[in-house]
C-alpha cells in the first residue's frame, strides 16, 4: 500500500464527538504529497483538564473554529479513494464515526489501516508501540506529539515503512 490518508484527531473531552483538531497526510505512490490541519469547534464544546494538558488545546483555540461538517468539506477531497491509516485506529476511527452520526452526515464506510496493530505485529523488539517510540524507529523525529498534524505526519512515516510491499499487507 504506497497511497493512503493518514489521519489524527485531538478531542477536547472524553466524547468521540469533541474533535478539536485534526490532522491529515497525503501519501500517494510512496510520497508525501499535501498535509492538512484544522482546528474544529468541538461538540459537545467545553474542555476536561486532563485533555487539555495532553495536546495544550483550550477554547480560546476553537471558540471561533469552524464545525467539524465544514473541516469536513474541505478534507474530503483530498482523501477521495484513498484508504485511511491511524496509530490506534480503534481510537481516530471512532471519533469520526462519531462526530459523523452527530451530525447526522452519511458516512462512507472508510477503509481504515493501523500502524499501532502493524508495529506490534512486525516490530515485536521495541519496548511499547506507542507513537513517538514506532516512529522514532522508523526514523522520523516526533517533536510536537499530540499535534494532530505532526501526529498524522508520524503515522505516514510508520506506514511508509511497515506496509511497504517489502512487509506483510496492513
């Protein structure tokens, strides 16, 4: 798989639907092509401390974002025919399910990949699988973790690498 999307969301409380960010990377034949961030007006819109403290995101940042419907539009496009990837899809997968039902927006049935389930399948002597430790050794620096974009850009740096056609398929 050398052309997929690879996506992120930041949440701004315990909800699925409380997207606050999202990241997206573009990946076509093995290259990166176009990134994509936003900030989105979360729903329901209030903050939890712990949330805050992990990605530095609080309502000053998104009170004036636009809705997720209209981040959406502008994403769509871009990821048209492309298969989605996360590190922990179960997570990034479930928020936009969510926030798609919250809007009541059709979704597409994405194809959705994991980098988090590929790296413990084929990188079984790292010490944990967490992001910035598969994608420090996939050889990509992680330096502003839990920003949705650099989030997204790290998961497109692993899954250039572990669903090459030299690796088992995703």
């Amino acid at each position: 798989m050398n052309s997929f999307a690879a996506i992120d969301f930041e949440t701004a409380n315990y909800e699925r639907t409380s997207v606050c960010s999202v990241g997206v990377v573009i990946v076509r034949d093995g290259k990166i092509v176009d990134r994509f961030y936003s900030l989105i007006q979360p729903e329901p819109n209030y903050y939890n401390y712990r949330c805050q403290q992990v990605h530095g995101l609080g309502p000053s940042d998104t009170d004036n974002a636009p809705l997720f419907p209209e981040v959406w539009a502008k994403i769509e496009p871009l990821i048209k025919g492309l298969p989605l990837v996360a590190h922990n899809k179960s997570f990034d997968e479930s928020c936009l399910k969510a926030v798609f039902r919250c809007y009541q927006m059709d979704y597409p049935d994405y194809e959705f990949y994991c980098t988090c389930l590929a790296s413990r399948r084929l990188l079984k002597q790292l010490p944990n699988h967490q992001l910035q430790t598969v994608s420090a050794y996939c050889g990509f620096d992680l330096l502003s973790h839990h920003n949705a974009l650099a989030d997204a850009e790290a998961c497109a740096q692993i899954a250039m690498k572990l669903f090459s056609s030299d690796n088992d398929n995703p």
